[in-house]
C-alpha cells in the first residue's frame, strides 16, 4: 500500500492508530460487560480516527495517485452529522444506566443517514454510472466543502449544548435527592464535554485566524490539536470505564427514584397546607439528630420521607426553604456536625480522619474535607489546631 511518510503523515499516523485501538478496547470492555456507554465512546473515538484520515492520507500523497484519490473521493471519513449524536448518547447511557434507545432516538441520526445517501448518490453516478467525474468535476473533496464543514459544526455546537443541559439536570438531581452526590458526580462526564467544547473552540478560531484555511496544507496544526485531544478522550475515557468497574457501589448512571407521582421540582400544595413548612423542619431535625440517619452512606430523599411518612416533596421542599441547602448538603452538614463532636470528645486520637468520616456516613475521604472545609471554612487539620483539641 502506497504511503508517502513524513512529519505530518507520520504524526497523524501515529494519532490514528492510537484511536482505532481504544475504540477496540472499549468496544470489547462493552460487549464483556454490556455496558452501553462503551459503545458510544468507542464510536466517537473511532469517528475523531476516521475524522483525521482525509488529512493524514493527504499528506501521504493519496490526493496525488488516481486510484487513491477515487478513494479518498468517494469515502464519507469525515461524519460530522454523527459525532454529535454519538457525544449525546454516550452522555445519557453513562448518566443513566436504565436508558434505552427507542424509535424516536431515531430522528438524531436523520441528518447522518442523509449525509451517507447523498454520498452514495455521488458514488453511484460518478464512478457507476457515468464513469467519469461529474459531482467531483471540481476535483475537490465534498467531505471537506464549506457548507458541510459549517453544518457539523453547528450539529456538533447543538449537541454539546445538549449533553451539557442533560448534565446539569442530572446533577441538580443527584444534589437533590441523594445524599451521596459527589460519588456519582461523573466527572468524566464535565471533562468530556470540555475537550469536546476545546475542539470546537479551535476549530472557530483557526478558521477565523488563519487567512489560507480554505488550503488543504493550512489546517494541520488544528488536526494535530485535534488528535491530541482525541488522545487525552481516549485515556481519560477508558480509565473512568476501570473506575467505574473497580467502585460497584455507584453504578455507572444512578436511578432516581419516581415512586411519587409528581416531580420534586412540581408546586406543593395540599400537604404543605395540611403541616406548616417549620413544623416539617422540626421533625426533620428531629429524625436526624435522634435516630441519625445521616450515618446511612446511601441515604436518599425517599429513605427520609418514608421515615416521616409523608412523599419527597414536602421534604425537598421543606430542606430547601428552611435550611436553605439542597438535600445532599444538608446531610453532609449533619454529617460534618457529627465529625466535629467525634473531634471535641478526643476520637481523631484513636482513629484516623478517615475512619471518622466513614463512621459518620461520608463516602470518602474527598468528600468528607470538601464537606467540612464548606460548612467550618477551614479543614478538619485546621480546626483542630484552632481548638486546640
């Protein structure tokens, strides 16, 4: 197979291969363990390969052969109606585990498979057909005209606003009814979305900054940051997929419960008129500093409301209007308050930080610091020192 190498073949090359071989990784890691963000991953580190081929084999001279260029013509490598979709969905599956594709998921892969019939109409009457270039008259690439590259990039613009919006729901969520929230906070998730939003950034500038974009030997330096940040998704992909597997706790999405018929962010009305809000508050408190459920790692809103035998609205509601927290840091308060009294009577001598936080309901050791640090102001180190304990 004919390959012109130098730097700029060569260096892409190397970026190539690296994706075709953690898509594979992920896609066995999601076949063995069905797990359906591997999957997604998978396609859109392939898709960022496949992404750089019109550029890596454009160096390596594959526009200058005939029987290559036919090739390089006639192939749909770049996607760009794909990626974005890919990027989407693999932030629901991870977020939810429960989720499933159904026909109306259909509708976001429309402007792809339209991509793809085009292409094929092309390939059709150029090469079968008529036997010689008609569509490609011009002898230029279609994967690389101005209007489909402006098209994916507003796709791609759209679906990360998505994927952020989805993220930000869940998060509110999980702050809402969970008392564990920092453990499926899916950091990955956020880092994800800020490479994602890096290569778009830099796609803009690059076309803003760079006079002779619309030359083929013009845009290397901004496939190169595009295969450095494809490689860091890669890495940083796959290894969230090893920590997921090595905490079986906290699944990969968390399912909320919806046991009671109306969201928790729905208007109270009947049951906040049957018990005045600061009544809910004392017997809130009440439950928490006599049976001190907040030792429970995995206390949730539902736990609590059916400890008070009433739904998690009024709770949610009252937390948030009385204390002025959210459910997830109303218990960690509880939680910090009940580090600080294991401190004042002399434990932090017979057990570590650590054992204490445990002890009292935090997860870990990262959460229990953040959680101190939020309601003291200084750290658990700091506080001891302050109070000479």
């Amino acid at each position: 197979m004919y390959f012109s190498y130098n730097d700029k073949s060569s260096i892409l090359l190397i970026f190539f291969f690296h994706a075709v071989v953690f898509s594979a990784l992920l896609l066995k890691k999601g076949l063995e363990q069905n797990k359906k963000d591997c999957f997604w991953l998978a396609s859109f580190i392939f898709l960022g390969g496949l992404y750089i081929c019109p550029f890596m084999l454009g160096y390596a001279d594959w526009y200058g052969e005939p029987g290559y260029r036919a090739f390089m013509f006639f192939f749909p490598f770049q996607q760009l109606f794909l990626i974005g979709p890919v990027f989407f969905f693999h932030t629901k599956t991870r977020l939810n585990s429960d989720f499933k594709f159904s026909r109306k998921d259909l509708l976001h892969f429309v402007p792809a498979i339209a991509y793809l019939i085009y292409t094929l109409i092309v390939f059709v009457v150029d090469k079968l057909i008529l036997d010689e270039y008609y569509f490609y008259a011009d002898q230029r690439d279609k994967d690389l005209a101005f209007w489909y590259q402006m098209a994916g990039l507003i796709s791609m613009l759209f679906y990360l606003y998505l994927s952020l919006k989805y993220y930000s729901d869940y998060r509110k969520l999980s702050l809402a009814q969970v008392s564990f929230a920092d453990e499926i906070a899916h950091k990955w998730i956020k880092h994800f979305a800020i490479a994602f939003g890096l290569i778009l950034i830099l796609r803009v500038l690059f076309f803003i900054l760079n006079p002779e974009w619309g030359q083929f030997g013009s845009k290397y330096w901004y496939y190169l940051c595009f295969s450095i940040l494809l490689m860091y998704i890669s890495i940083a992909g796959y290894s969230s997929t090893l920590k997921s597997a090595l905490n079986p706790k906290f699944k990969p999405g968390v399912k909320f419960s919806t046991s009671d018929s109306r969201s928790i962010s729905e208007p109270i009305t009947s049951s906040i008129e049957e018990v005045a809000l600061d009544q809910w508050k004392d017997r809130i408190t009440a439950l928490f500093d006599q049976e001190e459920v907040f030792r429970n790692p995995n206390l949730t809103l539902t736990d609590v409301a059916d400890k008070l035998n009433t739904n998690r609205n009024v709770v949610s509601k009252a937390i948030n209007q009385e204390f002025k927290l959210n459910f997830n840091d109303y218990v960690n308060q509880k939680r910090a308050e009940a580090v600080i009294d294991q401190l004042k009577k002399g434990q932090h001598h017979r057990s570590t930080f650590l054992g204490l936080a445990l002890d009292c309901g935090f997860n870990s050791k990262t959460t229990f610091n953040r959680a101190f640090k939020k309601y003291t102001g200084i750290t658990p180190k700091q506080y001891i020192s302050q109070n000479e304990l």
